[in-house]
C-alpha cells in the first residue's frame, strides 16, 4: 500500500477514535443528561412513555459506553475487521438521525457531546459525514491501521476499558456528573446567567400590511410599501430570527401555597439559602428523608431560607409530606429547569447572593458534623475551589497511564523477540568463525 494512503487512512482512525472517545465520555459523566436526551428523541418521534426509565437509563450506559470503547479500540487498532465494520454500522445510524434533525429540527441540539459542546443541527450532520467517511475508509482498509498493542494482549485493554467507562456512568449515577458543563455549576451567579451581554443578537421581527386597491389585495413590507392609493386591510408582525438567549432563560420560582413568584426574592437573597430540588416528586427517592429534615432544622435553627422545587402537583406532594414528614414549604418550577440544575432526584443546591455554592446528590447530603457552624463561618458556606485538575489526574492515573503502560510494556516485549533470532544468529557465526580458519589453516 503506498506509504501516504497509509498515513493518511491513519490519521483519519485519529480523528475518528478521538472524537468517539470524547464523546462516550461526556455522555458517560452524565447519564442522566444522556436519558433526558434518548426521552426527547422518543418525544419528538410520537413514542413518549413507550420505555420506562430504567430502559433509557440503561441505554444511555450502553450508548456512552459502546462510542467510548470502540474509540480506544480504534485508536489501539485491536479486531480492526470487526470493530471498523461496527463503527461504520454506529456512523451510518447517527449520520441519519442527524439528517432527520437537520431537515425536520425536532430537537435544536442532537446531545452529541452532551452540555460540553452544544452543535447546531447542520453543524453535527456535517461532522457525521466527515466520521462516516472515516468510518468507510477504515473499514475499507482495516490492516492498514498500525497496531500499538499485540493481538495476545489486546484482552486486557478491551475488559478494562469496558470496565473503566460502566464504573465512571455508575459513580456519576450515584453522585453528580464528574464534570459539570451546565449553567448551574458551582460557583456560577444565577442572575449574570440571566442576562445578556450589549453585543448579543436580538429578535428579529418583520412586520406584513395586507392592502387592497381595485379589488386586488397584496401583502407588503416598510421596504416597499405603496402610496395612499391602496386601503389597508390588515397587519401582522412575524418573528424571522430568534437573537441570542442568556444560559439561564427559564428559571423561576412560584411558591405553590400563595402563588406568588419569588425568584428575585431567592436569588437576591444576601444571606444562604438551600433549594431541595426534585424534578418529580413521583420518582424521587426517600431514603434520606432523615437527612433532610435535618437539614431544614439546621435551617430554621440559623435563618436560612429552605425551599423544595418541583414541578409535581399538589397529589404528590401531599403524598411526599406524608411520607417524609416534610414541613419546608414548596415551590413550582418547570420540570426541564429543575433537571438541568442538577442530575439528581432529590438533588441539595445551597445558594449565595444568587451564587451557587454547592451541589449535593441525595446520596452526599450534610451530615450532622458538617452542620455545627453557620455558614458564614465554615468551608461549607464558601465556593469549593476547582476540582477539575484533580479529576482530570484521577482519570489520567487510573486509566491512561495504566494502558499506557501496557503499551510501552508490550511493545518492548514485541520488539525483543523481533531481536532475539538477529542475536542467536550473530552469536552462532561468531562460533562458527574457528573452526572456519582452522579448517582454512590446515
């Protein structure tokens, strides 16, 4: 094969490992999202309630987890028959779902790597056609893809991966997403969020006056609208452009006993207030419910404000307090927003002077040793610093540079035994040589 084709056909398994790797793995530190997602596919298709949750829970696992893995399996070049033919069959469906999104918009952003990087719908069925190229070429040439491990070895890389990205969906599941790319990470200001900056776009409207003139009726615009001649009809002002929205567009907070709105009232609240949130009371879980009476205690003890957000009618929250003895008031807030704010159902948010704080899934929630102090005197009150560096050297540590490792392990092993024969040989000549000149001599 000419040494260019061979590199370039290399290059194109970079670009297409690399992106299903990135990928998998935000789709795997946010499985919740990844099933938010697969329902609004569902939803836009007719087939809401068709699945029940545990089923696109579980192919949200499956999806991240088979984009992931097929990335490293590629980039490591192992079954290359196999795992090209499997990565062309995953690209041919993407690329057509992408299709469907770019002609008929159901959907204004495809989920492809999840809050990390929003495309539009033209944008990701263009990056698919490129993938899918990829994905043809390769699987037209797989053995031009250069292995960086032997075939005795590749077990290792494809159960511990596999094991790797399950283990990462099941910790965010049971904690929050390793990384948060929404609006409402800690340390973001909820009112900043809400507002846009001098330099956005604004809506576009056009407005259409309908006239007639000897029994002729057309429609006009201010560009070219006709003398006095014509009667006027009608009119009507039609949107031709949407403008930039803030990050945080849909966030407000009624109070459900009287009615009354009071999201500036909490987000303009200087002291600290705690916000329960729970997209549906139905689903959430009540195994800590100790806890977060507790808390709310804590609470009315130190004159901090203490809400619950749900967007669930009055039968379930009735049903809630039964069961929980609940006495914190609670708020209406839409359903989307809540789950947005943090994938967890019931999630803790602590607020700031409209900062969040912190971030709490219902399986971390203060104990009692963290809720001695008040806030205002206590790490827990102040925003965590970046964890980010530190999550990034964990994934290093525990994934990378073990199959780094390996790598570097086996393909010096590969290339001793590829030496070995060359030194047997020199070895044996080199014994040869005196008998050789003593048969010469005599």
């Amino acid at each position: 094969m000419n040494s260019l084709l061979r590199i370039f056909l290399n290059l194109c398994r970079l670009v297409l490992s690399v992106t299903l790797i990135l990928s998998g793995f935000v789709k795997a530190i946010d499985p919740r999202g990844t099933q938010y997602k697969i329902q609004d596919y569902l939803t836009a298709l007719g087939l809401e309630g068709l699945l029940p949750d545990w089923t696109t829970l579980s192919l949200s696992v499956a999806l991240s987890a088979a984009e992931f893995c097929l990335g490293i399996f590629l980039l490591f070049a192992m079954h290359r028959r196999m795992v090209t033919k499997l990565t062309v069959a995953l690209m041919v469906v993407m690329t057509l779902i992408s299709l469907w999104l770019w002609i008929a918009n159901p959907i204004s952003d495809c989920g492809c790597f999840g809050d990390a990087l929003v495309l539009s719908n033209g944008q990701t069925f263009a990056k698919n056609i490129v993938l899918l190229t990829c994905a043809v070429l390769l699987c037209r040439w797989p053995l031009s893809m250069v292995r960086l491990i032997s075939r005795t070895n590749q077990w290792i890389v494809i159960n511990y991966t596999l094991l790797f990205i399950i283990a990462v969906s099941l910790w965010c599941l049971y904690d929050t997403p390793l990384f948060d790319f929404r609006p409402y990470h800690e340390g973001a200001d909820i009112r900043a969020g809400m507002e846009l900056p001098d330099s956005a776009a604004q809506p576009q409207f056009e407005t259409k006056f309908i006239l007639e003139k000897d029994g002729e009726r057309r429609t006009f615009t201010l560009e070219d609208y006709p003398d006095s001649t014509w009667t006027f009809i009608d009119s009507e002002t039609v949107q031709i452009s949407e403008g930039d929205q803030p990050p945080i567009h849909d966030f407000s907070i009624t109070r459900i006993d009287d009615g009354e709105d009071i999201t500036e009232e909490v987000i303009g609240d200087t002291g600290y207030t705690f916000l329960l949130i729970s997209p549906t009371l139905e689903n959430a879980s009540d195994s800590d419910f100790g806890q977060i009476d507790q808390i709310y205690e804590y609470c009315e003890d130190n004159g901090y404000a203490f809400y619950c957000l749900t967007s669930s009618g009055a039968p379930a929250i009735e049903r809630w307090r039964d069961l929980t003895g609940a006495e914190y008031p609670f708020c209406s807030t839409d359903g989307t927003t809540l789950k947005t704010i943090i994938r967890s159902n019931p999630g803790l948010l602590l607020l700031h002077n409209g900062v969040v704080v912190r971030k709490w899934s219902h399986n971390f929630l203060p104990d009692a040793a963290q809720l001695t102090d008040r806030l205002e005197e206590s790490e827990m009150g102040k925003v965590p610093p970046s964890a980010a560096p530190r999550k990034i050297a964990a994934i290093l540590m525990w994934f990378a540079l073990p199959l780094l490792a390996l790598t570097i392990a086996d393909r010096l092993w590969a290339w001793t035994r590829m030496l070995t024969p060359k030194k047997r040989r020199q070895k044996s000549d080199k014994s040869d040589k005196p008998d050789k000149l003593e048969k010469e001599n005599n």
